[in-house]
C-alpha cells in the first residue's frame, strides 16, 4: 500500500494562524538591522539563521541550489545594497551537497529527452565547495552592479556545524 500524500500547505496555513496570534514584527522594517545580505545553499541541513546566531530581521538571506551566483542573485543583492541599505555580503556554501553529485550535461540531456528542449540556464555544479565558493567570489568582484568591499565566504561542514572561510582569490585591477 502505498502513502497518501497529504500537502504541506494544508499543515502550514494552521501553524500561520498559530504565528499570527502572537505576531510582534509588524513595526519591523524591510532592511536588514545588521546591513548584512547572504547567499546561501537551498540544502535543508543549512539552517543559516540558526548556525550564524542570527535573529529574523538582521539579515537578507538569498538562497538557491548550491549558492549559485545567478543573475537573479545579483539582481536581488543590488536591489539589497541600493533599496535597503545592505553593505556586506557573505556566500556561504556547504560539505555534502546535491551539485557535487549532478552532472550537469547528463542532467540537461535529461531534461531535453523529457521536454523537447534543454534549459537555458547552467546547474552550477563544482566538485569542491571551498574552490566554488573562492569563484563565487569571484563572479560578484567581477560583477559592476554589486558592491563588495565587505565580502567573504564560508563552508559550513554538515558533519560538525563549523563554518570555515575561504580566501578570496587575488584580483587584477
């Protein structure tokens, strides 16, 4: 027999009303109190406010597959810094995860046999977190429209809850 799938939805619409009673952020502005932003995995074993000691309101956290530094990360970081104050950033890339697995050309192929046509946008994926996060780095040095005098990247380890940084590469100006 097999699991009836009962919607996460359904569950989370009960749990707001719960929120709602002892709702106390109304008076909390959109910009982040630490002017912080951070970019990070979608992995659920990366709770970013939780292993930074972060509260809700000191921080923009942009999260995706792998961290990855897509356009719509630079969009939503310049959006950060110019609308709302924000004047570090920090990656923050973990051990262990899913685009270390993927092959990206397989993956597509994939997608394309099933679709009639592959996706336009890359996967992302890298074989060691600590040299993707030094080249994600990099993408936002490179990049005009995002401010980075306050960057840094950090791996969080999955096995042991540490987080360890990750020297910027030299850059040619």
């Amino acid at each position: 027999m097999t699991e009836q799938f009962n919607p996460a939805a359904d569950r989370l619409v009960s749990q707001n009303s719960e929120f709602a009673e002892s709702f106390s952020d109304a008076n909390m502005g959109a910009a982040p109190s630490m002017r912080l932003a951070i970019v990070a995995c979608m992995d659920v074993r990366v709770n970013v406010l939780e292993l930074l000691g972060l509260q809700n309101g000191e921080a923009h956290i942009l999260r995706n597959a792998g961290g990855v530094i897509t356009d719509d990360v630079i969009r939503s970081l310049c959006l950060s810094q110019r609308l709302l104050g924000t004047q570090e950033i920090i990656l923050l890339h973990h051990t262990d995860c899913g685009l270390q697995k993927v092959n990206e050309s397989e993956f597509k192929a994939d997608l394309e046999s099933e679709h009639g046509f592959a996706p336009s946008w890359p996967l992302g994926g890298f074989d060691d977190p600590y040299t993707d996060t030094a080249q994600s780095i990099q993408r936002l040095v490179d990049n005009v429209f995002v401010e980075t005098n306050f960057l840094r990247g950090f791996v969080y380890d999955v096995t042991d809850g540490r987080i360890k940084e990750v020297a910027q590469a030299q850059t040619s100006e």
